[in-house]
C-alpha cells in the first residue's frame, strides 16, 4: 500500500541522462569536442546506474 507513494528513483535518473546527452550534442555542434565527450561520459555512468536500478 504504502508503494504507491514511493517515487521511481530511475524516472528522475533517466531525465537527467537525456539533458546530458543534449549538452553533449550542443556541445559538439558548437565545435566543444572536450565538453562533448565529458558530458557523454558522464550520461553514459547515468545509463549504467539506470540499467543496475532495473535489474533489482
């Protein structure tokens, strides 16, 4: 009963993945390779801690 005001913790990871990803892409369409790969690697830790939430 009381799940039903638990709030899902990979909804909020999974925004946060996505915005990363667009810095990213504006990153690299303005020519900032290096904003562009430390922002890509960032969203893809975000994707790995996603990917382990979903498995338990």
């Amino acid at each position: 009963m009381f799940g039903l005001f638990k709030s899902d913790p990979t909804k909020k990871l999974q925004k946060e993945y996505e915005r990363k990803l667009e810095q990213a892409m504006l990153a690299a369409r303005n020519g900032d390779m290096r904003a562009n790969a430390s922002l890509t690697e960032e969203a893809e830790a975000l994707r790995a801690e996603i990917d382990r939430l979903k498995q338990e």
